[in-house]
C-alpha cells in the first residue's frame, strides 16, 4: 500500500494530513468534492481512500458506501477523518464498511497506529 487519496474539501485539513501521510512514506492525491475523488478513484486506484464526511456534492458516507458495494473497489481500506466524531457517526461508518474513522484535529501518532493497523 503506498497510493493515497485524501477527499477533504478542507485545505488546512488536507495539508496537515497529506505531509503526515507523506511522513509516512505514502504518495498522496487530492480531491476538493465527491466527483473529484470519483474521477481519481475510477483513473488512478489508490490503495487507501480519506474521507471526510460532509462535502460538496455527496457525503462522505455515500462515497463509502458506493465504494464498497463495487467490486472493483470494496477491497480498498476506507478511513474516515472528520469532526463528527460522535459514537453513532463511527458506528455508522463501520456499518457503511469503514475500515478506520480518525477525528479531527488528526493526531499524527493515531494516524500511524490506524496506518500499521491496515497495512497487516
């Protein structure tokens, strides 16, 4: 796993969590709205997806749960990173087939044990 693709339409957001990615030795992509992330997703497969939950166009629970219902994506890790961070907002990205929801302000030393996590 080294491609990554951060659909956050939050720049200081997407900076901080791209160079801790980067930190990590990931290759990191960006996406600003769902069809951005589609369009990435569809020409360049990224081995993990970042997710914020409300964005332009669809929410990030849509985008998940379109993920993995496709067979050509539902095998890639999903991580939703957002400031709803309540128990049923992570309930109910498990349900949608989150592999991992991180809450904002991203903690770079949670982000490396969710990133250990998912690259057994």
């Amino acid at each position: 796993m080294n491609t990554v693709l951060i659909v956050e339409d939050g720049l200081t957001d997407m900076e901080i969590l791209s160079r801790y990615l980067q930190d990590a030795g990931y290759s990191v992509m960006n996406a600003k709205s769902s069809e951005e992330a589609q369009e990435k997703i569809d020409n360049m497969q990224p081995d993990m997806i970042f997710l914020d939950v409300i964005l332009p166009g669809k929410s990030g629970y849509e985008i998940c749960r379109e993920l993995k219902e496709n067979p050509k994506t539902k095998n890639i890790p999903v991580v939703f990173c957002s400031t709803k961070s309540s128990d049923v907002d992570k309930m109910w990205g498990t349900m949608l087939g989150a592999d991992a929801y991180l809450s904002k302000p991203i903690n770079q030393d949670e982000l490396t044990v969710t990133l250990n996590n998912l690259d057994k």
